[in-house]
C-alpha cells in the first residue's frame, strides 16, 4: 500500500508524534510510508518519505486551522491508497485515529478564562464537522472512552476499532539488579531508603492529589516528570510542609529511568483519552494507582494489576498507598501482573491492527 500518515509534529516526544512513528517503523518494511508533518524529530529511513505542511505555530489555534487548510491540498498531490490522519489534520482522511475528543475534553475541565475559552467555541464545531465528513471510513480510538465521545458528541455512526497504544518494553524494563536501580535513583537525587512516587505527565491531571497526600507518608518522595510549570505545586508543598519531598524535575528525555527509580506510579488523573505513561510504568514492573475513568484504566483489574481510584476522592488513594506501603509482597505482585499486561501491549500488535484496518478502508 502507498500509506500517508499526517499528523502535526513527528516527533517522539509528542503523543500523537510517538504513534505515527512507532507506526512508521513498522509498516514501512512493507509499505510506502508518507509522513506530512509541521515538524520532524527524527532522521527518514528506508521506506519513509517526508514532507513538511506550513503551518503557523505561535498560538495553537492558528496551528490547527494553517495545518489543516495545507495538508488538504498536499496530500491530494499524492494519490496515497489510505491516508490516516491523527485526529483533526487532514479532510480527506480514510482512517482517523481519535486520540482526544475536544467537546468532552473542555466539558470535564471548562477553561477558566475568556481567553481560554476561545479554542474550544472555535474548534469543537470544526473538529464535529470533520468526524461527520463523508470521506472518512473507518475510526481508530486509542480507548473505548474515547469512541464513546466521538459518538456521543460528534455523532459518529461509521465503523470504529479501539486500538490501545503500545509500549516499547525494550526500552521500558524493569532495572536489571539493584546496581541499575541505585544507578537511576542518584540521577534524581534519591535515597535508597526512600519510598519513591512517581508521577509523569501534565501536571493537571493528578499532581495535585499526589502532593496533598504527602504529609500522610513520611519517608515517601514524591517524583514529578512534567514540562508544567512548577511554581504552583511547590507552593502547595511547602504550604504542606512537604517540600523538601517533592522533587519536580520537568521533562526527561530518559524517562526510563525515573520508571526504575521509583516504588510506585501515582497518576490519579480525572481525564486522559489513554495516558502511555501508565503502560510505561507497568512494563517497567513497579506498581500503579492511577483514576479509573483514564483510558489506560481499561487494561487494569483493580488490585491484580494496579489498583483504580475514583481520583475526587483523597480516601482512595490514601487508602490504596497504604495498602501498598504495608504490604511489600502485594506490590510486588501487583507489578509482575502489570508487567505480563504491558509485554502483551506491544506496538507490533498496535501496528498489525492498524494495518488490518487500511485493508477494510481499501476493500
């Protein structure tokens, strides 16, 4: 097949950026991989091609309307058999991934100024009438939760496939021997006494829950991997008096070794379409606490392989630290389980059922 993927930033650091390129990676053995992007991080190989769409970066609302009027008219020139788009990127799209839902989005957290509010009153009408457009034949969601606000609010009656991310688990391992595991606590300045939690990911989507619970713990620590600002929530911490626990280190280009630093993964986020940093720790082996209504919550048994919060309520991530905190044996259990889970989530999977979905676009 002659393949275009389009999406905004093919960059692995992204979300949307890492799918098309683990994609990438693995159809163009097979295929004639197209990649249209504002923006490339990484070097073509074999079998890809690149072309850069114009777009005007400076705020996100002009990013969304520039890509999109340009990609129409690049990709038509290149009589591709699918073209697969990452959500609002591409008119004539056969295949959309839906990796957020911008009206559900903007519903579970309204924006707070006027400012704030112009994206989604502009934005949510246009990313409606793209899902309702007639070329599209097939949706991808990364979650059930995620088709389901599709059809819910953007009226989607068409064919959809729930395809969870993957996870690279060579990357993403457990630490070889306690040499690896001291090795990456140093990196981040953490003792080996510590009871290390991490947490990963913009920081509004539970870091405040994880810092309230602090002074319930004393010898926990708590990790922030985010490129969030910090200055709000180091001055919760030292209105608590746990600043001096909370490390908040910004983005890491090697968030693998935070993964084997820690003890466990706190991510009590209310809203996440998926959230790969979950499956990230998983294969990494230490245990989870993360909200039940997140995307990656679809892959959990509560207790057996992470345990699932309601992430309003500070009782049940207190309650579910303890249990973990009391009860070494039960982590560790909980983390071989998450482990088996993500060695299963694998990108190969992701990528042969995506490939799976081209064929039923063409047919």
């Amino acid at each position: 097949m002659n393949l275009a993927l389009v999406v905004h930033d093919f960059d692995p650091r992204v979300g949307h950026g890492r799918y098309c390129l683990e994609l990438a990676q693995r159809l163009a053995p097979r295929h004639s991989v197209t990649v249209y992007a504002n923006r490339f991080a990484v070097e073509p190989r074999t079998g890809w091609s690149f072309v850069r769409v114009p777009a005007w970066r400076r705020v996100s609302l002009a990013s969304v309307f520039t890509f999109l009027a340009a990609s129409e008219r690049m990709v038509r020139r290149g009589r591709h058999d699918v073209v697969h788009a990452q959500g609002l990127t591409c008119w004539r799209a056969d295949v959309i991934t839906a990796h957020v839902c911008n009206a559900a989005r903007y519903r579970v957290a309204p924006p707070a100024s006027l400012r704030a509010r112009i994206f989604p009153a502009l934005v949510n009408p246009l990313e409606a009438a793209f899902y309702r457009q007639p070329h599209a034949r097939q949706l991808i969601a990364i979650s059930q939760r995620v088709a389901e606000e599709i059809r819910d609010h953007y009226g989607w009656r068409r064919p959809f496939h729930v395809i969870h991310h993957g996870v690279d688990t060579s990357r993403f391992r457990p630490a070889l021997d306690a040499q690896e595991r001291q090795a990456c606590r140093q990196r981040y300045g953490l003792s080996e006494s510590a009871w290390v939690w991490l947490f990963a990911g913009e920081a509004v989507k539970g870091l405040t829950e994880a810092i309230r619970q602090l002074p319930a713990f004393p010898d926990a620590r708590l990790l922030a991997i985010s490129r969030s600002s910090p200055g709000d929530y180091q001055a919760l911490a030292k209105q608590l008096g746990v600043a001096d626990r909370l490390k908040f280190w910004g983005p890491d280009n090697d968030i693998a070794q935070a993964y084997r630093a820690a003890d466990v993964f706190v991510y009590p986020s209310s809203y996440d379409t998926f959230g790969m940093v979950v499956s990230e720790a998983m294969a990494t082996g230490i245990p989870l606490v993360i909200g039940c209504r997140i995307g990656a919550a679809e892959l959990i048994r509560n207790g057996e392989n992470g345990f699932l919060i309601q992430p309003e309520a500070a009782a049940d991530l207190r309650s579910a630290l303890e249990r973990l905190r009391a009860d070494p044996n039960l982590a560790e259990r909980v983390g071989a389980a998450g482990l088996a889970t993500a060695r299963a989530q694998t990108w190969d999977a992701c990528a042969a059922a995506t490939e799976a979905v081209y064929a039923q676009s063409m047919a």
